[in-house]
C-alpha cells in the first residue's frame, strides 16, 4: 500500500486544500492528513479544533485520516511508512520556500519523495490567512471553505468583538 503524508496547518481547511487530497487519492493507496502543531504560527484555531474541522472533510473508507503531530514533517512521514509528502503549490511564489522544504527534506531522509499538487483552478489564489482576513470582515466565504469551517470562522471572528 503506498502512503502519502500531506502536512499543513489547516487554519483553517479550505476547499483547496481538499481539491489537493482529492487529486492526490487519485495517485496514493492512502493519504495521512497532518495537521501540525505550527508552535511558530499564530493559529486561530488550536490543533484539536483544526483537527475536528478536517474530519468531516475526509473521504469515506480507509483511505485517508487524520492526525495532529509535533514533529518534524519528515519524521512523521518516516514513522508512517509514507514513500511520499503532498506539498500544494498555488502559485510561483509558493515555489522558493517549497523547493528550500523539499530539500531539507532530502536530507533527512532521501527516500520519501515530495510531490506537489495544484489545487483546482477555482482555489488557485485562495490560502487560508486571505479567508481569516475576509472572515474577519464578511460572512460571504461559502465559496471557499466548508459549511462547518464558514460557522466556525463565524464563531471565532464573533466571540473577539
């Protein structure tokens, strides 16, 4: 069975980043979704909650879950068996910090490849600091995350004023 590991932060899950699961399960027997604690980050939403908004998002069977972890990408990959990590790219400025991640990577451990995956035409220049910012200020994102994510957001942006 190949495994794949596709890490992020998830701050929150947005429909590209499930455009790039799809896509992926198309490649992979099985995808591990990563969700990493990302201490340096300022999330606004914690590990467990970004956890719980990934869930419902994962397809049906066994071929695909779900974790939290702290640690580093590579290391998790290697403790899962994984020959490969998901890494999305959107756009050309997306490339310079992936290129410096891949091979770092390399270095740890030179048998897990890195492959990279475009979301969906649709969700090329969205990320999830641009849906926090437009959260923030309008309840017009349906088009961009999911109905759990849009309450959640709604929530959170709510519960600061």
């Amino acid at each position: 069975m190949r495994t794949a590991l596709y890490p992020g932060t998830f701050d929150p899950v947005t429909y590209g980043h499930l455009s790039i699961l799809s896509r992926a399960l198309k490649i992979f027997d099985r995808i591990v979704v990563g969700i990493a604690a990302s201490p340096q980050k300022a999330t606004l939403f914690s590990t467990e909650e970004r956890l719980q908004l990934m869930l419902p998002h994962l397809p049906e069977g066994k071929r695909s879950e779900a974790m939290t972890y702290d640690c580093l990408t590579v290391e998790l990959a290697r403790q899962l068996g994984a020959v490969a990590v998901i890494r999305g790219l959107r756009a050309v400025s997306d490339f310079e910090y992936e290129f410096q991640l891949n091979h770092m990577n390399r270095e740890f451990e030179p048998e897990i490849e890195t492959i990279f995956f475009m979301p969906n035409e649709n969700f090329f220049f969205t990320s999830s600091g641009l849906i926090k910012q437009l959260a923030r200020y309008t309840e017009d994102i349906g088009k961009f995350v999911p109905p759990n994510v849009c309450e959640a957001l709604r929530q959170r942006y709510r519960d600061r004023v």
